[in-house]
C-alpha cells in the first residue's frame, strides 16, 4: 500500500513540476504565472487558492471535498467494517481518480494510469 508523500521540484523558468513518491516520478504542466498570480493575492499555503473555490474555505464546495477526502479513506480501509480506522492527511493513490469524478471531472482510463 502506497499512500501519497510525494517530493517535489520545479525549475523556476519551466512550467513543469516534477513528484517523486514510492517507485514513480512524475511530470507536470503548470501555468507559473497563474501561481504566482493567486499567491500572490495573499496568504500562505492553501490560503489563496481557497478563494478559487465556490464559497471559498468554509463553503460548500470545499466541504463537499474534504468529504470526499475523508470517505476514500475509510473506502480504502473497507467501508463494510466496525473496526477503529486511521483517518490522516494522506489518500491512497488508487482513490485519486475516484475522489476527481465524485467532483465531476471523469478522467480515462489512460489518463489514470498516466
């Protein structure tokens, strides 16, 4: 079982990022302008990107998702149990597809092995 801690690294006159966890790396599009640009509007850490959300932190798109977060990881430890489950700050990798189209966006099948 692997679960999400990933390192990172991302040249500051590229537009990739690249994540390293278990046996994977990986590489990502960004668009650097846009953030800087919401980081830039305030806040440390998730603070400003909250804003992009509907209702922002305490609305109800992102409780909606913190939901989600929580639920896929008591699916992963089996939902059909009474037994004590370890809710922490981490998603196993395999509910990373299934968290995105409770959220409405559906990726391929070849997406999520990418």
């Amino acid at each position: 079982k692997q679960w999400i801690n990933a390192e990172y690294g991302a040249c500051p006159r590229s537009k990739y990022l690249f994540t390293v966890g278990g046996k994977v790396c990986r590489m990502w599009e960004v668009n650097p302008e846009v953030l800087h640009a919401t980081a830039a509007l305030g806040g440390t850490g998730l603070v400003p990107f909250y804003e992009l959300l509907e209702g922002g932190k305490d609305g109800p798109l992102a409780k909606e998702m913190e939901e989600y977060f929580y639920y896929s990881q008591m699916r992963y430890q089996s939902v059909a149990t009474t037994e004590h489950r370890k809710v922490g700050k981490y998603v196993h990798l395999e509910e990373v597809p299934n968290i995105m189209r409770a959220l409405g966006f559906y990726p391929t099948e070849l997406q999520v092995q990418d």
